[in-house]
C-alpha cells in the first residue's frame, strides 16, 4: 500500500520525489508516478574489434604528413 500510494501522491505532486522504504522491497525513488530505476542494464562488450596503434606509430604517421 505504501508502494502505491508513494506512485498515486507523486503523480499528483510532479515537484516532489517520494522515497519509498519497504521490508518486501527495495528502497525506492519514485518521481511524477514513475519510480526511478538506477540499475543499469547496459552490457559490456569486451574489446572493441579495433587495432589502435601504438603513440610511437600515430605520431610517426603525423610526422610523416
């Protein structure tokens, strides 16, 4: 109940940020009815496919022109 009525009270309030503490759930920020999600669900991809070279190489090219 806590949850819903943290989502019902910011949509009514847009200038407000609600923090919701539960036993059954995490800490939650909630913002205009919508609760803030800091999980970043981005995933990492190793290695770029890319040979980059050496400083010694890119500034002997850079000389070179």
């Amino acid at each position: 109940a806590r949850y819903n009525s943290a989502l019902r009270f910011s949509a009514e309030h847009p200038r407000l940020m609600v923090v919701v503490v539960s036993a059954d759930h995490p800490v939650s920020l909630i913002c205009e009815g919508v609760e803030l999600n800091a999980q970043c669900e981005w995933k990492p991809v190793s290695g770029c496919g890319l040979e980059l070279p050496t400083l010694t190489d890119w500034v002997a090219r850079g000389l070179a022109t």
